[in-house]
C-alpha cells in the first residue's frame, strides 16, 4: 500500500509596497497614542484641561512616564 504525500504548503510572500502604507498608518497611530499618553500635560497640551490627564494617569505610570 502507497500513500501519496501531499506538497508542504508554501506562504504567499507579502510584497513590501503593500505593507509600507499600513504599516506607516500603524505607527502614525501609535505615535499620536504615546503622545497622548506619555506627553500631554501642562504647556504643550493638544487638549485643554486635565481630563486627558486624569484618563490615562494609571497608564503613564504603567509605561513609566513621570506625572507628578
């Protein structure tokens, strides 16, 4: 009795010009969060008030930004 033994799967390579844009918009997107998480208090706020501040306090220390 023979088996017959099925070709290994290959990947389909991911061309890098279709990658590049996403993963442009993937760190644009983590930049602004980090900034938003780490940088925004007092002079170069983007966001009046400290609600922003107030929302992600526990987050800044987690990541180890200074607040206080």
């Amino acid at each position: 009795m023979t088996q017959a033994v099925a070709p290994a799967p290959v990947p389909a390579a991911i061309p890098l010009r279709e990658l590049a844009p996403w993963a442009l918009f993937a760190g644009v997107i983590l930049l602004a969060l980090l900034y938003l998480v780490g940088m925004d208090q007092g002079a170069t706020s983007v966001v009046s008030g400290q609600m922003l501040h107030e929302f992600v306090h526990d987050g800044r220390h987690l990541l180890g930004f200074p607040c206080h």
